[in-house]
C-alpha cells in the first residue's frame, strides 16, 4: 500500500518539474505532460486514500500523516476541478508544488494504521476533519493564485482581464474555504460538546482555527466592503498560508492540546 | 455622541477588535494557561512579572478579552441595525436604480440578443422598466451578511451563556455505587468497562438516573461521544480508575470487610500491625533471577496487575508485592488481594437544554448566512438595445461572468461607453 502512495508523490514531483520546465521554456508539450503525469500522481493518491480507508474500516483521517495526505489530495483536486472550468493554466505552476510540499510533510509523518481512539469515534468525524481538508485546501488554492498575481504584475506577462479573473478566483477560493472552515470550528464545537462537554475549551486548535478564521474574515470585509483588490490583497492571502500551516502542523507539533492524537 | 455612535459601528472598529482578539489569542496559547505563579515565576524569569501584571496565565478570563467580546457584540448588534436599515432602503428602489444606470459594455445587436437568452437561462426575472429591462435573481442574498453577523452575534451570547453559566461536577463512582447530587438526584453507576467484546478500547458505563422527584431514566448505556441527558442534567463519560481491591478477614470471628483502594492507605486490625498499601502497578517484569520491575503506565485494562505496600509488623516495613489472588496473613488478620476493579470517573452537568438548542440554531444561521453572502449572490442586470450594466451590492462576479462570456460581441471599450 506504500508504493501507491510513494508513486503518487514520485509523480507529482515529476509534474513539478516538467511543470517549472515547460514555463521556463516556454514548451507547450512539457506543460501538457506536466498536466498529464500530475492526472495520474491524483488518481495514484486517491487509490492510496481509498485502499487505506478499506484496511483501516474507516475514514483516513486520523492522525497528522492521514490529514496531511488527505489535505495534499484536496490540493491537488481543487486543481484538478478548476483547471478545465478556468480554461487556462496559470494555476498549476503554484499548485502543484503546493500539492508536492503538503506531501512531502506527509512522507515525513509516521504511516501506520492505527485504531481510532474511542473521543474520535463519533459522526461529526468525518464532517469536522472533511471541512477541515476542504477548508485548508481552498486556502492553500488562494494563497497559490494570489501569489501567481503576485508574479504576473511582476512580470507584467498578464492582461488585465487575467489579473482581474486572478483576483476573482482568489477571493472566491477564500470564500469558499471561510465558509468550510466555520463548518469545522461549528462541527468542533457541537462535538466537543458530545465529547468533552464543552463547546469550547480555549484548545490550542481551538484558538488558531479561531485565529485563522479571524485573519479571512479581515480579508473578507477589506475585499467586499471596502472593496479592496489587487496586489494588497494578493500579498494578504499569501502571508495567510503559512497561518494555515501552523494551525495544521504546528499547533499539533509545537503545543500541547486535546487534538494531539499523533 | 454621534461621532462615538459611528466608531462604534464602523467595519474598521470591527476589525481592530478581531485583530486585539486574535492577539490576545496567540498569547493564549504561546503562554500556558492557569498556572500557579510561582510556575511562571519558575518559568519565565525575567517576564514573569509582565505575564501576571498583563494576566497572560488567565487571558481568555482576563477583563480586557472579556470587555473585548462585548465590545464585539456592541459593533456586529450596532452594525446590524445600521446594515438591515440600509439593505431595506436599497431593496425597495433597485429596480428604479438599476434602469437608470448607463450602459457600460456595449453589445453588437446579436450579442443583445444573445444576452437575454443568456439571462433567461440563468433564471433570472425581468421587469420592464422604460426602454430597458432589469434583470434580477437572489434577491434574499441581499439579506446575507446581516443574517451572518446576526448569528455570529447569537453565537457569541449563547456560546458565553452555554460556557459560564452551567454547574460542572467531575465524581468517580465504583460500580454498584451511587453518587448523589446537592438537590437529592440519584446516579446509580451499574457496571463499567474499559474495552469492548473485540478488545477495543471503549470506556462505556451504565447508568440510572433518578431525579428528586422519584422520576427515574432507563438505564442508559454512557460511553466516550455518547452523552446521557436527563431532567437537568447531562452525563459524560469523563475518565476512568483502577482500584486495588482486598478482602481483610478476622480469622477470629470470621467477619470480612471488603477495600477498594484508590490511595495509600492503612489495614491493620490493633493498629500496630499490618499493611500500608502503596498502589497498584499495572504491569511488571520479572527476571530470570526473579526480580521485580514495575510498570507504571499501560494503555486501558491492566494486563498484570501487581500490589506494592509494606508489611508492618514489630515497628520494621517490609516491602512486599502480591498478584492477585495471593493471601497473606497477620495476626489474626487474613488479607486476600482481588483482582483489581474499573471506575468510570464521571462528568455531571447540570445544564439547560434550551442554552444549547438556541446556540447549535445560531450555528445554523450562521452556516446558512455565510452560503447566502458567497453563494447566492444578487444578481442585477440592466439591458437595453445597445448593451448591458451590471449593479447590485455585489457586482464583479456577474461583469466578470458577462465580460467572458460576451467579449467577442464586445462593440467598444467600457470607457467608451460611459
């Protein structure tokens, strides 16, 4: 079961390069192989997320090895679905080392199937933790777009349309994940409750997922109601990602709390 | 008065309050919490004294993040008023607004009428006003981000009120016991268990309930994620004990007292002589010489239950160790050591129900208001024969859409137009 998962992460290395290739050299066949070989790098990880999830009998998403692998994945498959809807590829040259670094931080965890604890057998599970990848993922997605505007006002290779489109998508990724990562603090709290009986228990997690929803929602009301855009806001998504990691990895690792579960 | 009125409303107030927050909240969390001083004193030697000056040991009960939270409530209740009183006055005249604005991408004639059919798909209403028309879709989303901060409003009571105000009490109970609580409510703990039929760790109890006026619950079966609610009260299944268990006969009399021991205690008959029982390890190892090492931590049931105390006998302790089911006898004293007996350690809540429901439906407001902001947002077209403009509270989404859609209709540029 290894091997899927290593394969995935061989070729998604493989997509980076051939994907950093193609834009250097402006080669239209290394970007489309770029594109291809991640294709199969996302399904390779799927039938590693779905084998595992079968040997485990149950979600892989307990520990930190299973939601980062599950977070590289919803990566990956944010890219995958706005890819063809976006009818360009200016995404992928950020998304897919994304992608790659996510999984890098995966292989370094510990992969062994363990059973889940009797606090984490609950029906919020899936719910809580599901929201949490989509949630990371969108802004992880965000923070990639708003670094590739970044990028292109630099360089000036975009036309203002494209940039506009860029600045779009980029809020519209934020919104979406606000909205998943309120479905995760919400869906916490409400399990919580069930299992620890407190809705809220000033938990390390706790408060960076707080402090993490309180940093988009600043980004929120500067976009739509002081209709701040552009660069400003590019450079605000991007400082943000690195909170999401934190709240992801670093909580976990460098603090103590109820959600360290390994 | 005014001119605090509009601080006190204002976006920008709003968001300096969230950024002091989560400010407060990263030193939450960078510094542990509740600590006695001198553990801070210990511990951070030369800012202990800004860190209890500050409380920084107690910042999420700190005055200043209190008054902080309510200032919060102050701005979203404020700024929701000021926000539903404009969203009302926008509403009503939008039609109106929406004919009179000018073109501002103007379509060649088969663009047009591209357009309406393209307007028509989406659904979109159309009203005739004058030469133009005005075409509209999800009109509530008008109403999005009101229902957000009302909810997080609600959120914010409720979830202080949910916090604050219930009575928590942690007990342990052995099983065939009963805990009772200050206004005469009965819990009988019936039997407990560490792990499942397949060995699967599963804290899991069963309990009765009965309350002071003689109403009783089913048992109910109490596990980790499984709360058992009744009357007033709410029942978790918090933690769990081992407790040695010795049975001490009078060899005189052949009376038998039963212990069920949590903490050191002393067994003796005359006070002189007898066993001071030290714990009860979970684990050992012996080696081939037959030396003892003792384990102290293992993960649910104990696989090798093993007792420490000192015999105490002529004023000399000796120490000894017992399995279960070894006997020892003392002067007129048989002590026979049991196998070992599990605990629940439970959490009591007496809580109000109503606190909760109206806090999980501020959740769902909240969640339905956040989908209405971003996914249901206002559409507003205003065509004519020459072209189209886009208006509304939210208006990119739908000139992006338009602008991609339509370019190639495109007949002059925006700044022409207008």
């Amino acid at each position: 079961m290894k091997a899927l998962f290593f394969a995935a992460f061989a070729l998604y290395g493989v997509s980076v390069i051939l994907e950093f290739a193609g834009t250097a050299f402006k080669k239209d066949r290394l970007l489309k192989a770029a594109w291809y070989v991640f294709l199969a790098a996302f399904l390779l990880h799927l039938g590693f997320i779905v084998t595992r999830g079968i040997i485990a009998g149950r979600l892989p998403l307990s520990n930190q090895f299973e939601f980062a692998n599950a977070f590289a994945w919803g990566v990956a498959l944010m890219l995958v679905v706005m890819r063809p809807r976006l009818k360009t590829d200016w995404l992928s040259v950020v998304a897919m080392p994304a992608t790659l670094l996510v999984m890098t931080y995966a292989a370094l965890q510990p992969m062994e199937i363990k059973d889940l604890m009797p606090a984490l057998r609950s029906a919020w599970f899936g719910v809580h933790i599901g929201s949490a990848v989509v949630s990371y993922a969108s802004f992880v997605i965000a923070g990639c777009i708003a670094l590739r505007y970044l990028l292109s006002v630099k360089k000036g290779s975009a036309d203002e349309r494209a940039l506009a489109q860029m600045d779009y998508i980029s809020y519209r990724m934020v919104a979406f994940g606000f909205l998943f990562l309120t479905v995760v603090i919400l869906s916490g709290a409400i399990w919580a409750e069930q299992a620890w009986s407190a809705f809220w228990t000033w938990d390390p997690k706790e408060v960076w997922a707080l402090i993490t929803w309180i940093i988009y929602a600043v980004y929120m009301h500067l976009r739509l109601r002081r209709k701040r855009k552009g660069t400003a806001m590019a450079w605000f998504l991007v400082i943000a990602v690195p909170v999401v990691f934190f709240t992801f990895a670093g909580v976990n690792t460098l603090m103590h709390g109820l959600h360290t579960y390994g | 008065m005014k001119k605090l009125f509009r601080t006190l409303r204002s976006m920008r107030f709003g968001i300096v309050l969230l950024i002091l927050i989560a400010a407060c909240s990263v030193a939450g969390t960078v510094i542990p919490q509740g600590r006695e001083a001198a553990w801070y004193v210990q511990n951070y030697p030369s800012v202990h004294g800004a860190i209890l000056a500050l409380r920084l040991n107690r910042v999420f009960e700190s005055w200043y993040f209190i008054a902080l939270l309510v200032l919060l409530c102050l701005n979203l209740s404020l700024c929701s008023l000021v926000r539903i009183r404009a969203v009302i006055r926008t509403v009503r005249g939008e039609t109106e607004r929406a004919a009179a604005m000018p073109d501002t991408v103007l379509l060649s004639p088969e663009g047009t009428e591209k357009l309406r059919c393209f307007l028509e798909d989406m659904r979109c209403s159309c009203e005739a006003v004058g030469e133009a028309t005005v075409w509209r879709k999800h009109g509530f989303g008008h109403y999005g981000t009101f229902i957000t901060h009302l909810s997080i409003l609600l959120t914010v009571i409720f979830g202080a009120l949910a916090l604050y105000t219930p009575t928590v009490t942690d007990q342990s109970c052995m099983p065939g016991e009963s805990i009772f609580m200050p206004d005469g409510t009965k819990i009988r703990v019936l039997d407990f268990r560490i792990t499942d039929e397949t060995g699967r760790l599963d804290y899991q109890s069963h309990v009765q309930v009965t309350l002071p006026d003689s109403r009783q619950s089913e048992v109910a079966e109490l596990k980790v994620n499984h709360p058992f609610s009744f009357g007033p009260y709410k029942l978790f299944q918090q933690t769990f004990g081992t407790a040695g268990s010795v049975t001490v006969t009078n060899l005189e009399n052949g009376g038998t007292d039963d212990f069920l021991l949590t903490e050191e205690a002393y067994l003796s008959a005359d006070g002189v002589t007898g066993i001071h029982y030290e714990m009860l390890y979970p684990d050992f190892i012996r080696d081939p010489s037959g030396n003892v090492t003792l384990i102290t931590v293992t993960e649910g049931s104990y696989p090798h239950p093993i007792y420490r105390f000192d015999v105490i006998a002529g004023g000399v302790f000796t120490p000894t160790l017992a399995e279960p089911g070894d006997e020892l006898e003392l002067t007129g004293l048989r002590f026979r050591f049991n196998s070992p007996v599990e605990y629940p350690g439970l959490r009591i809540k007496h809580v109000s129900s109503l606190c909760n429901a109206l806090l999980i439906a501020s959740f769902m407001l909240m969640i339905a208001g956040l989908t209405v902001t971003f996914f249901y947002e206002p559409v507003l077209v205003k065509t004519d024969a020459d072209g189209y403009a886009v208006g509304g509270p939210k208006p990119e989404r739908m000139r992006i859409e338009l602008s991609e859609e339509f370019r190639e209709y495109e007949r002059t540029s925006k700044e022409e137009a207008t």
